[in-house]
C-alpha cells in the first residue's frame, strides 16, 4: 500500500521537476545573480582590485607640490591624473573621478612654515570628492597624507626650500610666542638641520651619495586574508552563492505558501479535505516536498559553484549539509506560515516578496552584514536567514568545523519547528463554501 | 444511506444554509436543484466533511462523521464542482495519486484506475497530461477521481457545468450506469432538465432554505398548469384580442399575451387545446405556429419563489 504521505510527497516533488522552464528559472536565475555578486566582492580572489580614479590640481608648482603628486601617482591603488580646478571638479560631480585634490599656490612655502612651527597658519589641501564614493574618500586622504609629510620633510630636510624656511625661521625665532626652552630645542634641531644641509650642498656629508629623503613611514603593512588555511584565497562566490540561494529556497517558500492558498480555491483542496487524511498528513507531505526540493536547488547551486568557481565546503561537510537540510525545513515551514496567515493569493504575495527580501537584505546575502551600522549587525542575529549565512559562510569558506554549524542548525530547525506549529494551529481548514 | 437535518451554516451575517434537511435511500439519486448561490455548494461541502455546519447532523450510514481521518469518508465519493486534478501530471498519475489517499494497494488501485477510465471513456488517453484535456474530458475524469475507491455515495456539485452538450450526454450516460449499479447520488444543478432526466427525488432550495422535497410529478402537481400552450398568430398580429376573452375558453387556466403569441396554461392537452385553436380561428385570429411543451421544473422554481432558476 502506497502511504498517503509519500504519495503527495511524491507527486509535489513530481510537479516541481516536471515543470521544466520553472525548474530551470529556479536554478539559472540565483547562478547568474550569485555569479555576478561573487564577481564584485572579489570572485576567486585573482582579480586586480580596481583603482581609484583620482585628479591632481597643482595650483602651486612647488617642488613639495610636484613630489606629492608623483607619490601619489605612482600609488598602487590610485589612478592619477592631472587637471585644473573647474574641469576636475565638473568630473567628480559627473562621477568620472572619485576625489580631487587641489594643492593651493604658496603651498610649499606655506606647508615649510607649519612644518616647523605648530603656531603659523597651515597651508589647505581641498579635497573634492563623489558623496557616494565616502569609504574611498577617507582612504585618498590616507595615502595623500602619508605623501604630503614624506613630500615636506624631504623638502625641507634637502631642498631649497627648506634651507630659507630654515633660515627664516632661525631669524625670527625670538619673536616666536613659545618657552624659553622650547625655543632652545628648536634653535638646536633648526641649526643641526643647516649644518645637514650646508654638508650636502659641500659635498663632505656622508649623505652625499644617498638619495634625498625626508620623514617616512616607520612600518611596513603585511596583510593576511584569514581563510580556512595558509594559501587558502578567499572565494566570494562561496558568499553569494550561499546568499542566492537562500534568496531563492525563501522564494520557493513563497511560491509554496501562495500555491496552498491557491490550492485551497480550487476543486483539488476539497477532494484532498474529502478523504481520509490527517491535517498532519496534508500539510506535513506538502513540507517535506519543499525542503526536497529546496535541498536540491541548494545542492546544485553549490554544485554549480564548485565546478565553475571553484568554491569548497572547506569545512565540515556534515556541518554544510546539515544547514542546507535545516534551511530547507524552515523554508518550508515559512512556505506553510504564509499559507495559514494569508487570506488570499494575490493580498499575501505581494507582502510575502516584501518581507523576503528585507530578510535576505538583512541576512547579508546581498554585501555581507560588517557593511551594516553596528546596532543593525546585532539586530539582524534574530533573522533566521541570517543564522543560514552565518553557517553557509562558516562550512563554506571560513572551514570551520560541525561545532560552528550546531547552533545554526539547531536555531533554524527551532524555528523551522516553531512556523509549522503555528501553521497548524492557524490554517483554516474548512474550505470556503 | 444519507440523512440530513437540520443543517446550518453562517458566514458573518450571511446565513448560506438555513435548516437543510434532506434524505437519500440507498441506490436513490436526489437532485439538490437551485439557483446560484442557493446554498447547494455549502449543503454538499458540511456532508462531506469540508465545512463544519453550525448545527444539525449529518449521517452517513446511521453514523456522524468523526474527524477527518474516520475511515466511513471512505463510503463518499465527491466530485467538487470545480475541476479536482493536477494539471502537469497525466490522468493515470492523478488516479494513482487520488486511489492512494483512499489507502488503495496498487493492484487494486490498478483495476479500479481502468475501470473507471473505461467508464467515462478515456481509457486511450489515460497517460496524457490533464493540461492537455478538453474541458468535458477533465469534467469526465474528476468523475473518475471520485469513483477508485467504490463509494456507496456519491456527491456531485454541479458536474457538467461548462461542458458541451455531447461530454454532458456522456457524463449523464456514466451516472445512469451508476444508478444501475446502485450507487446513491446527491447531484446539484441549476439546470431543471439534468434533475429531470437523473433524479429520482428533487429537492428545491432557495437563499439557504429547503422549498420543495418530492418528485418530479408530485412537484408538477403543485402547479396550476399541466401544460403550457405557445400559439403564434398569423402575422404575429393580436390586435384587440384580451386575455379576459381568452381566460373564459373552457379549460384555460392562465393566459399571458407577449407580441403576437399566446402563452395559455391548460390542465389537459389532448381535451382542451382544440377547442382553443378553434375559438381563435373563428374569432379572425388564425395562427401559423402551436408548440405545447409540459410544466417543466422551472415553472416549479417560478411558482414556488417567483424568479427563475438561472436569475
């Protein structure tokens, strides 16, 4: 005998495969988007970061001013180029450029002045910049910092300029509103670096051969993305394709709720409420069917991300499989919720698609939760689909083990739990009329 | 086999089925007729399980139905009015699938799957998916969904509406079958001639509340009319004939005077329409057309709640 169970489980799964163009749109759309999201945040980890577009506008013409702009174009990570104020600022606001500094006329002199008195007036770099481009506008100003204090102690420690910025300074350094012995360590640093500079230009320091360098940075930065081991690159599909696909299996959720409410209005609802057939058995069946079938869409995407990108259940298989398997069991109680809370078909899809995406949005399955404000990072830890990410990410490309998977898998299957039991308890079971 | 009482159903304000009491014998096909939105739907849905009536009972075989796994549902067969089946898979698949919810081993699923196809005649269409079917055929195979597990009753909720006159002479001809077989019916209809042709009882139901429970011909004795006589006159002229003048020909019942025809009410065909036809000839009303037709169910519905059936 054919139990009642397996056999609408069967024939929900039958329907699922046998409708071919759904199937393929199942699977094809959360591929392309998770390959396009992968690619962005940094695919297999062998692509070039792209540079940051970046305009120079000397005003200045100074020996300072033209060391920094080659310092900064000569800067890995920025794409510079030369231009004058209105153009430059006509392409940030077009968006061709992200930031563009201008160096002021009087710069050098003026930055020599500041250098070695805190007291004078500092000379302005502008830094015009795209609003919408604020992360790399701070890291511009980095790097332009680091340029410009390399740039004006060189200068001053070996240019021209810094010998009458020197020599000024030594003149009216008595007027200088400043403690007597401050002004006696200044006169001191002051006079050494005359006596530096008088060496190079007789040629009888020992720098003579050195080239000419000023204050550098005293550290050198080694970074290390922390994967699941040495070597191991850091794959963004592994993300996103775990992001789309719990994008898509919520959708599915969707389409199992709304397809119940449709159900409920048609001649086949009556004929399944007419036979002898436990609540459990209807609703039970029609849950196991969706999270087959969420299963195996989850299983070819990773499927599909494991033969084209390359991503690795780096982790614990177990520990993968079982947040796929509890994911998939949530989605379908989520799927039987919808169904039991909405009144009609058309009224609960729209607001079913809403309520998805806000929590795929929030889970990070779109960027990944640390670009969140730090009050919505923890307010997320209450979305379900977040608990997903979170085990996705761990078993996928962080490689951790089964322990970093349990709680995941024991919150969704709490929940999972948790929506079917309500969906028993409000689902209306008399069919209208 | 089936007894009904004193069913009642609410929704919100709306009261769909008021007091519905109603009985079927064994192997006895009643005709619930109605016009939409009677309560026929509601009446069959609370005797099937579907629907919890406020009050009243429900009997199948001297018992209630208990919850919804009591093996006696298996004693019913429904046939819901709109189409029960899965469209993407094929009409084996779908009775397979219909045959095990009824707990059904698959030889006998088997048997039972070709009995039935074979009966409303899809037997050569059986692995063909439902999506492709006309819609008579997949009237005639949700009829066969609900005959697998051989139920001693079936309810059928309007089974041929949409269908064309030939897949409902078909279905029409699968019921009489399983009259003979002695199977009891409950069929709803709004249309008078189906319950004329099927059934054996015929009750009338109007905004929830039974109106009429007998017959065909003890509900025709409730009119004053045995027959309707339709004469068209000559040039469709009735010029200053009164209906008065017509009223007093010996026999006529009623008279009713629309264009150039007359629709007369007379008790008995064969004695009183010649003397009719007769006394309008003689009076200059010669006619070209007679059609008399009997006082059909619809005249019931008419003389019992003063609309049609289809209003």
């Amino acid at each position: 005998m054919l139990n009642p169970f397996l056999a609408l489980t069967r024939k929900d799964v039958k329907l699922f495969f046998g409708n071919r163009r759904a199937l393929l749109v199942t699977i094809a759309a959360p591929i392309a988007i998770a390959s396009f999201f992968g690619y962005l945040f940094g695919g297999g980890g062998s692509t070039e970061p792209s540079r940051i577009a970046v305009l120079a506008v000397d005003q200045d013409g100074s020996a300072i001013s033209r060391e920094i702009a080659a310092g900064l174009t000569a800067d890995k990570n920025l794409e510079v180029k030369p231009s004058t104020l209105e153009p430059a600022r006509e392409a940030v606001r077009k968006g061709k450029a992200v930031v563009a500094f201008v160096i002021p006329k009087g710069f050098g002199a003026d930055a020599g002045r500041a250098f070695f008195n805190g007291g004078a007036s500092k000379p302005e770099i502008a830094l015009l910049y795209d609003p919408s481009h604020g992360a790399e506008m701070s890291m511009v100003q980095g790097i332009l910092t680091g340029h410009v204090m390399e740039a004006v102690s060189k200068e001053m420690f070996n240019g021209q300029t810094g010998r009458s910025v020197v020599k000024d300074t030594l003149a009216q350094l008595d007027r200088f509103d400043m403690a007597p012995e401050q002004k006696k360590g200044l006169r001191g640093l002051l006079e050494g670096v005359q006596g530096w500079n008088a060496a190079q230009e007789t040629g009888t320091g020992s720098a003579q051969e050195a080239p000419r360098v000023g204050l550098t940075l005293p550290y050198q930065v080694r970074s290390e993305a922390v994967t699941s081991g040495t070597g191991v690159k850091y794959n963004g599909y592994a993300h996103s394709f775990g992001g789309m696909g719990i994008q898509f299996i919520l959708f599915l959720g969707i389409d199992i709720g709304i397809g119940l409410l449709m159900q409920r209005q048609t001649g086949v609802w009556k004929r399944l409420r007419a036979a002898p057939l436990s609540r459990g058995v209807l609703l039970g069946s029609r849950a196991t069917s969706a999270a087959i079938t969420s299963m195996f869409v989850l299983m070819v995407l990773f499927a599909f991300a494991r033969v084209v990108f390359g991503v690795r259940i780096q982790g614990s298989v177990a520990g993968f499989l079982g947040v796929c398997a509890a994911f998939s069991l949530m989605t379908a109680a989520w799927g039987l919720l919808i169904a039991a809370l909405g009144k009609t078909p058309e009224a609960t899809r729209g607001l079913s698609i809403v309520t998805t995406l806000f929590m795929v949005m929030l889970a990070g399955a779109w960027v990944p939760t640390f670009v969140f404000p730090a009050w919505l990072q923890k307010l997320t830890v209450v979305i379900p689909a977040r608990w997903a990410m979170d085990g996705l990410d761990a078993m996928t490309w962080r490689g951790l083990g089964f322990s970093a998977a349990a709680l995941p898998i024991a919150l969704l299957s709490g929940c999972a739990l948790a929506f079917g039991a309500l969906a028993v308890l409000r689902f209306r079971w008399d069919v209208d009329g | 086999m089936l007894e009904v009482t004193a069913l009642r159903k609410s929704y919100g304000d709306i009261v769909a089925v008021d007091g519905v009491s109603l009985n079927a014998g064994k192997g006895e096909t009643i005709g619930l007729l109605g016009p939409n939105g009677a309560g026929k739907t509601t009446t069959v849905s609370m005797i099937a399980g579907l629907v919890r009536p406020d009050s009243g009972t429900v009997l199948i075989d001297g018992r209630p139905l208990q919850g919804d796994t009591d093996p006696a549902k298996r004693a019913i067969g429904l046939v819901p009015q709109d189409i029960g089946l899965f469209d993407e898979i094929s009409a084996r698949e779908n009775l397979h699938l219909f045959g095990a919810l009824y707990g059904m081993d698959r030889a006998n699923r088997r048997r039972a799957i070709d009995a039935a196809l074979d009966l409303v005649g899809l037997a050569e269409r059986a692995k063909d998916k439902v999506a492709g079917f006309s819609g008579g055929m997949m009237r005639r195979l949700n009829l066969a969904a609900a005959l697998l597990h051989d139920p001693q009753l079936l309810l059928l909720d309007e089974p041929t509406v949409g269908v064309d006159p030939q897949s409902r002479n078909a279905i029409f001809d699968n019921l009489e079958t399983l009259k003979k077989r002695g199977k009891t019916l409950l069929y709803t209809t709004h249309y008078m001639e189906e319950a004329e042709r099927l059934c054996d009882r015929i009750v009338i139901i109007d905004h929830g509340k039974v109106i009429a429970d007998d017959t065909l011909q003890g509900l025709q004795r409730l009119l004053p009319v045995a027959n309707l006589l339709s004469v068209e006159l000559e040039e469709s002229k009735a010029d200053g004939l009164r209906p008065e003048d017509v009223q007093a020909i010996s026999g006529v019942q009623s008279v009713e005077i629309l264009g150039g025809t007359l629709r007369i009410g007379i008790r008995d065909l064969a004695a009183d329409s010649p003397g009719i036809l007769r006394w309008l000839v003689e009076r200059g009303y010669p006619f070209q057309h007679v059609v008399s037709e009997r006082a059909s169910l619809e005249t019931v519905f008419l003389t019992l709640t003063g609309r049609s059936l289809r209003d």
